[in-house]
C-alpha cells in the first residue's frame, strides 16, 4: 500500500487550490513506509484525497504534488505523457531559436525538473527528492521523445542539498562533443558552455527582452549591468547601438562574452567589457557624471528566500536609484529581479520608491519615470495561476520623462 501524509486541519486548502507545494508545517501524519524521493498519497484530516506527491524528508517543502486525480498512478506512464505535453507545448509556441526550455518544474507538473535544449544537447537539472528517484525514467524518456544526441546533467545547484542531494554533473546519455555550443536566437549566435555555465549555461528566460532591447538600441549609448556572457550586449549592439558597456564580475563569462562579437560580425570598438563589482561601478560613473540612453539592470537572485527580502530590497533600491540618476531625458531602464522570493508587487514597489529617491537625491524635482512595459520570460517558461513563485523574472520597462 502506497505510503500516506496527512495534513493539519485547514492545510489542505492550498494544495486543493493546485499549489505543488506541502510545507513541513502542514503535515501531522504519516502512516506506511515512506523513503526519499517516493510517492506518497496526501489526504486531508477529514481522509479525504488530495493528490499524489514526491516526498522530500530534508525539505522544508516535504512534499510536491504530481497529480491531483485519485485514478492516476504515478508511474514511468505519467512522466511520458507530462513530457509529451511540455514538448509540444514548446513546439506551438517558441521559434526563432536553439536554445529552448523544454521542461520548467512546476509548470510543466514536474516539480523541480529543468530541461534546456541547446541544439542537439539537453541540459537537465534534477532539483528535488521526487525527480532525482525518478531521474532513469526520465532521462530515458527524453532521448526518446527529443532524439537528442546528448543528455548532460547540472545538477549542481545549491537547492540539491537542502533536499538532502548531493551536487552532480556530467553525462547522462550519449557524448558531449563540444563544451562549447553555438546557438542561435533571433539572429544572434551565442556561445554556450553547458558544463561551466550559470544553470545550465544560458539565461534562456531573457530571450523576449533581449529582442526587445534589440528592436529599441539604435543610435543608443547602453550601459549592461550584471551582463554575464553579453546576451543583451549583442542584442544593443545588432540593434545598432553606438556603444555598449557590460558590467560584470566574473571574468569567466566576460571572456565568452566578447569572443561572440566576431561570431556575429559586430565592431569591436563599440563595446566596452568592463570586470567590476556592479555596486562600485555604479557610484563611480554616476559620481562621474556618465550619462546614458539605455541602462540594463538584470542582477543575480538578491533574494533567495523570503528570510532576505529587506536586504535585497535595499541592493535592488540602490542599483535602480542610481541607474535613474544616469538616464538622459527619454533614456530607458530595463530593469529585473529574478528572486522568487520577491513578488510583482514588492518588485513595483521597490523600483518606485528608488524613483523617488532618485529625484531627491539628484535634488531634480522633475526627474519623473513612467512605466512602458512589464517585462517577463518567454512563452517556454510558463506561469501557473496556482503558483505564484513560478513567476520568478519581473521585469520593468521605464521611460525618464
Ligand atoms: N543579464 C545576464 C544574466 C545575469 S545573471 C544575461 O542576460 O545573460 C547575474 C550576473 O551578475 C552573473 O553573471 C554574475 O557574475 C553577476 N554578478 C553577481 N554579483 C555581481 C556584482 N556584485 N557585480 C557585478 N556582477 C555581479
């Protein structure tokens, strides 16, 4: 008999309103033989049936919901047709490009599972006790479905350990001919390194906002905060973009950043690669009284858990005050937070209030912002009206008036 949870009075509410996610907290039973990573049924306190979960005894999130119907077993069936779904979801919806997710966790009703295709490559990131017991299936499945020639793992994410994982990488199925892939996104060939890279080597999740960083950098002077390998970069810099400075601190991506510039024909002489503490940098070109006409702000999760939000909304203030400072009349500010943690509301609130501040501090009574756009990730990294912390990249689209 299949092991079983039960949650405290009340706690069923949120997962029978189809959030993936049973907290700790909320469990008082547990009845049967229950190991990392299996399937566990969860009922109510009254014993009625809520769903069938992964369960994850390291966790704070004990356990993630694979399926709420009582008539559908979790088996090597389940996950074919969860992956068949999120393929052709893809299929529908995203082109002009070869680097795609195929697979975003709770989205795609498999919690913790990334799957990024590069070409024929897959990266994977197996980041849950429930996807790591079922990881053979899985990765059998996708060479199935997907043909690809290559399955290589990244799961050497911090989350892994507080599921009681242990980091891993390496491949999985097939051979990785090349740690470096060139991919192609709306015109712009990339440079890749699955095996090194952030995540799995690519913020795919960009891709809308760097075409439309493209469409709009004309005759532009742009400042790259936080650039990593210069998605955005090249992005201003084939929109035509006068100049272009990119800011990071790691040396690594800086390197593959500028070498893509020959790749896709583009003058080095309008781009500037600049390796620097992005804070320090700030103060020190606005202290300089440097101008621009774009200013890209995209910095790392300040936010990894709700336990540091005061702290992060202090560094997002900061970054976002002084990049306003610098925008020229009609200049513009892409600006993002990519912590879960965060939500849309905190995110608004935080770039208005570095608005304000701005304005006071540059003592410029008529230094005013208006909102042109939201900025958010593609149509592959879908958003779950029941899961709010899927919408992790917010992004804001800001006009200094
Ligand atoms: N905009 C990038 C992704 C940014 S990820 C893209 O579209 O590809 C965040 C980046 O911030 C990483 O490359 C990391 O090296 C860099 N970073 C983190 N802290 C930093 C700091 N204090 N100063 C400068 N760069 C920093």
């Amino acid at each position: 008999m299949q092991a079983t949870i039960i949650l405290g009075a009340g706690k069923e509410r949120s997962p029978m309103n189809h959030h993936p996610w049973i907290f700790a907290s909320a469990v008082v039973g547990y009845e049967g033989k229950i190991t990392s990573g299996s399937t566990v049924t969860v009922k109510s306190d009254s014993g009625r049936f809520i769903g069938r979960a992964a369960y994850s005894p390291m966790s704070q999130i004990r356990a993630r919901i694979w399926s709420w119907d009582e008539n559908e077993p979790i088996d090597h069936a389940f996950f074919k047709r969860k992956i068949a779904i999120a393929l052709a979801h893809r299929k529908k919806w995203v082109v002009q490009t070869s680097a795609i997710r195929l697979i975003f966790g709770e989205a795609d009703g498999l919690p913790g599972l990334i799957v990024d295709q590069y070409n024929q490559t897959l990266v994977c990131q197996f980041l849950s006790a429930g996807v790591e017991f079922w990881k053979e299936a899985i990765v059998q499945i996708l060479e199935d479905q997907t043909a690809c020639h290559c399955i290589y793992e990244r799961s050497d994410a911090a989350v892994r350990e507080r599921e009681g994982l242990s980091l891993a990488s390496g491949v999985l199925k097939g051979e990785l001919t090349d740690t470096e892939l060139i991919v192609q996104e709306n015109q712009i060939q990339y440079l890749i390194d699955p095996t090194k890279g952030h995540k799995t080597g690519f913020y795919i999740d960009q891709r809308d906002n760097r075409l439309e960083v493209a469409k709009l950098s004309s005759g532009l002077r742009v400042l790259n905060m936080f650039c990593y390998t210069g998605g955005f970069s090249l992005a201003a810099l084939q929109g035509g973009a006068s100049e272009v400075i990119s800011v990071d601190s790691s040396g690594d991506a800086l390197a593959i950043a500028s070498r893509q510039l020959a790749l896709n024909h583009l003058d080095p002489s309008k781009a500037k690669w600049v390796d620097e503490d992005a804070f320090d940098l700030l103060k020190k070109y606005r202290e300089g009284g440097e101008q621009f006409d774009m200013i890209i702000l995209d910095p790392p999760k300040f936010a990894p858990s709700a336990q540091h939000l005061l702290r992060a909304k202090k560094a997002y203030k900061e970054i976002n005050r002084s990049a306003m400072q610098m925008l020229r009349p009609n200049g513009l500010l892409l600006t993002f937070s990519c912590s879960g943690a965060m939500d849309l509301e905190l995110f608004d609130q935080t770039v208005f209030l570095a608005a304000q501040e701005a304005a006071t501090h540059k003592k410029d009574p008529k230094l005013g912002f208006r909102v042109l756009k939201r900025l958010t990730s593609g149509l592959d990294h879908p958003k779950l009206s029941s899961f709010p912390e899927g919408n992790y990249l917010k992004g804001l689209m800001l006009e200094r008036i």
